[in-house]
C-alpha cells in the first residue's frame, strides 16, 4: 500500500474504533443499569414481603 | 424604562461603592496587571520583544487575565452575603442585575487599562489610538459575557475555577479583534468586529442572565 | 412508560447508519475516481467532511432543546440538549482527529493554524468541553438545566462569531498558502459524499437515542430508589 493509502485507511479505522469504544462503554452501562434494575426489584420484593418491623420500644423517663 | 434605568443604577453605585470602600479587587487587578507585563518581558527571547507584533499579543493576554481575576470576584459578595436571593425577588428585572453588574466591571477595567495601558507603553512599544479604540471596545464585551459567566461560575460548587475554562474560549474572538486592529494596516474591519461581537453577546447576555439566576 | 416508542427510531436509524455507511465506505474506496489534484488522499473528504457538519448539527440540535428548555421550562429538554452537546463533542473529537491525520498525509505536519475548519473545531471542543465542566460543578436540578441550556445556546452564536474571527485572524498569522480543499466534485464523488453524510447524521441519531434511553433510564433508576430505599 502507498503512504497515502495507508493514511485514508487509517482515518477510516479511527472513526471506526471510536465507534466501537462508544459501543463498549455503553455496554458496560448497560450492565450496571442491569444489575441496579435486579438490586431495586429486589428491594421491591422484599419489602412487599415482609410487614414494617415493630419500632424498639425504648424505655422514657 | 426609567425605573429600569434607575435600578441599574442603584446597583452599578452600591457595586462601585463597595469597592471604594473596600479596595478589594481594583488594586489586585492593577498589580496583577503590571506583574503580568513584567513576567511576559522575561517569557520573550530579545528579538521577539522588540517586534511589534509579539508585544499587542502580550497586551491583550493581560487585559484578559486581568479581567478574568476581577470577574471571579465579581458576584462572590452577594453570594457571600445571600444578596442574590434578595436582588432576585426584589421587583427590579433580573437583567437589571447583570446591566449593573456589567458597568461595574467595565469601571473597574478602565481603571486597570488606565495603568495597563501606560506600563504597556513602557515596557514594550507605544501605543497608538486605535488600540486604544479596540481596549475600550472590548471592554463592553468582556464584561457582558464575563458578567452572566461569572454569575453561572458563582452557582457552581468550583466557581474560581469553572470561570476561567468557560471564559477563556468565548474571549477568543475578543483577542482576534483587539490584536487584529493593534497590528493590522486597516483596523476598521477588527474594530467593526469588536463591536459586532459586543452587541451580539450583549444582547444574549441580556437576554439569558434570568435564567440563570433563578433558582 | 412511552420510552418504547421513543425508542423505536433507535434500531430503524442505527440499521440505516450501517448501511449507509458501509455502502459510502465502499465506494469510496472502489467506486470513485481519483481527485485530480490531491489524489487518493482525498478521499478522506468523504468522511471527515461529514463528520464535521454532522458535529455542527448535533450542536445546533442541542441549542434547539436548550431553547425550549428555556421557552417551556420542561426539564425533559435538559438530557436532550446534554446528550446532543456529547454526540457533537464525540463527532467534533472524530473531527478534528480525521482533519489532523488529513493534514499529516497532504502538508506533513499534524496540525495547521490556516486551518480554518479545524481551529473552528478547536475552539468549539474547548468551549463544550466547559459545557462538561459545568455540568459537573452544579448540582442537579433546574438551576443546572438552565444554566446549561443558556451556555449551549451562547455556543451555537459563538460558531459563526468564531469562524469570523478565524477568517480575520489569517491576515496576521503568518497565512500559510495551501490549496483549497473542496474538490470540484465530479458526479460520481457528490453521491458518495451525499451517501456518507446520511450515514453520518443517522449514526449520530442512533447514537442519541439509545444515549438518551440510557440517562434517562439512569434518572428513573434513581428516583426509583430513593422511594424505595
């Protein structure tokens, strides 16, 4: 390949990379988004499960 | 309109009053200005200093930085003292605030230009009127944008830092114009450039300071 | 939740930006002929030049939210006009990178002061860069919406303000002669130009909506758990 075929290629490759590096940090948000969805489902869950817990009864005075 | 005008200039006089009485920012900015110019001596090789050119560059980066360490001052006395929440829901238009604000700052620069302007002359070259012109000029400018931008920077949690990254590109033009007419054999089309860029930024200014005041 | 139908342009545009763009690429490389004067370096047009306007609209469609943020004070304009601000910056980055390496391989030097498109995008990445800054200095709220709506807007009339200045700048710095970039395209180099700028504009919106889906599910996770925590 010329120098200036090399060049032309590499711009092209560089827009590529950027794109996939957007698609794999977005990836990664993804799954965080994901795991925050199951941890709040399952907060959601568990406090339909159980009733309120009783409040200590604290002596006063 | 004249009830605009008057509450204007209430706010232009308590501003220009608190800094006689103070002294707080017009003589930092007089000393970091003649500092500046002193520094910029030792940052040239010899040749570059004698040259024309080089030096207006060197003034206008003075001016800016100048302008920029009294704007970052410039609402930190009603944020100190919760002013801004009165001014706000005072009856007075909330552009009133940055039109006073902006005349403050235009005062205080001319004191500073008033000294920059005479150690430029002697530490560099002369100055001539038309850059003059263009320094009096950009002052309505710089204090348009930096007014509104400092009023942003106030309500941020970095404020003397955020000022500067948000000022610094919008003055770019001012430094293009200013130094432009400085240098150039026409300086009409620079200094019509100047004035171009105050009355767009300050009417967007105008317009937009109450958006970013209100809580 | 009306996210789903908000979320239906997403596949339909990434699709079309996949093809679009593999379609322009190709024939950018095998279809089209030669420039006359710069050869096959040239070709590099065919992206970098689609970026750029494409970076220009996503700044101009931000300052758009931003106004009816301001106009119609719905904070739902705040992540819009946010996240168009980000997909300019990414395309203005895509820019200024592609403008270098075309500078690198016509004039053998990285960068060019007589650039006018390329210090345009200089100046602009500086000021949305502060754009960032802020946003992370201010706490969340409709104060911060505001305030960045009123600096996107500011942004959108510093291009033309600063591509004035630029203009005027080159009579006194050292103006450097260089051919002029813009091909007189022959037919054939205009539809691939024309192929690759769709392309272009369709990845930025797929880009943007799924961003988008994605802060805003960020914002309603949130909310969700501070109601159930």
């Amino acid at each position: 390949m010329t120098t200036a075929e090399t060049y032309v290629t590499a711009v092209y490759l560089v827009v590529l990379a950027v794109v996939l590096l957007y698609v794999v940090i977005y990836a990664f948000k993804m799954s965080r988004l994901e795991r925050e969805v199951r941890e709040l489902a399952e907060l959601a869950a568990a406090r339909r499960r159980e009733p309120e817990p009783e409040p200590e009864q604290a002596p006063v005075g | 309109m004249t009830s605009y005008l008057s509450d204007v200039a209430v706010l232009a006089r308590k501003d220009l009053l608190l800094e006689l009485r103070s002294r707080d920012t017009v003589p930092a900015m007089l000393l970091f200005v003649v500092s500046a110019l002193v520094v910029f001596h030792f940052a040239l090789p010899s040749e570059t200093a004698e040259s024309d050119l080089a030096a207006s560059g060197l003034l206008w980066v003075a001016i800016l930085f100048t302008a920029l360490l009294g704007l970052t001052r410039a609402f930190v006395a009603e944020r100190e003292q919760g002013l801004i929440d009165a001014l706000v829901l005072a009856p007075c238009d909330r552009s009133a605030i940055w039109l006073a604000k902006t005349v403050s700052v235009v005062c205080f620069l001319l004191v500073a230009e008033a000294f920059a302007l005479p150690a430029f002359a002697l530490f560099f070259s002369p100055v001539d009127g038309v850059t003059v012109a263009a320094v009096l000029l950009s002052n309505l400018g710089i204090a348009a944008v930096g007014s509104l931008l400092s009023a942003i920077a106030a309500a941020s949690r970095t404020r003397e830092l955020l000022l500067p990254l948000l000022f610094l590109p919008l003055a770019i033009p001012i430094v293009v114009g200013g130094v432009g007419a400085s240098v150039a054999e026409e300086p009409g089309r620079f200094l019509g450039f100047l004035g171009l860029y105050d009355g767009i930024f300050a009417i967007i200014s105008w317009a937009s300071f109450e958006y970013v005041v209100t809580e | 939740m009306s996210t789903s139908l908000r979320n239906r342009p997403g596949p339909a545009l990434a699709v079309a930006a996949a093809v679009l763009l593999v379609g322009a690429i190709a024939l950018a490389f095998y279809w089209v002929p030669d420039d006359a004067d710069q050869g096959f370096s040239q070709r590099i047009f065919y992206i970098h030049v689609p970026l750029a306007i494409t970076a220009y609209a996503c700044f101009f469609w931000a300052a758009w939210k931003a106004l009816r943020l301001l106009w119609k004070a719905d904070e739902r304009y705040d992540l819009e006009s946010y996240t168009a601000v980000h997909m300019g910056v990414m395309f203005g980055i895509l820019t200024l990178v592609t403008g270098s390496i075309w500078a690198r391989i016509s004039w053998g030097v990285w960068w060019s002061w007589s650039e006018r498109q390329l210090v345009l995008f200089l100046v602009l990445f500086l000021f949305y860069s502060a754009y960032f800054m802020l946003r992370y200095s201010v706490d969340p709220g409709p104060r911060r919406a505001r305030m960045s709506a009123v600096y996107a807007l500011f942004g959108v009339v510093l291009i033309p303000v600063s591509f004035l200045a630029i203009r005027l700048a080159e009579d006194f710095i050292h103006p450097v002669v260089f051919t002029q970039r813009g091909p007189q395209m022959a037919g054939s180099m205009f539809v691939v130009f024309c192929l690759s700028f769709a392309g272009c504009l369709a990845l930025a919106g797929a880009l943007y909506q799924t961003e988008l889906a994605g802060k805003r599910l960020d914002v309603r996770l949130r909310e969700l758990r501070r109601a159930l925590a």
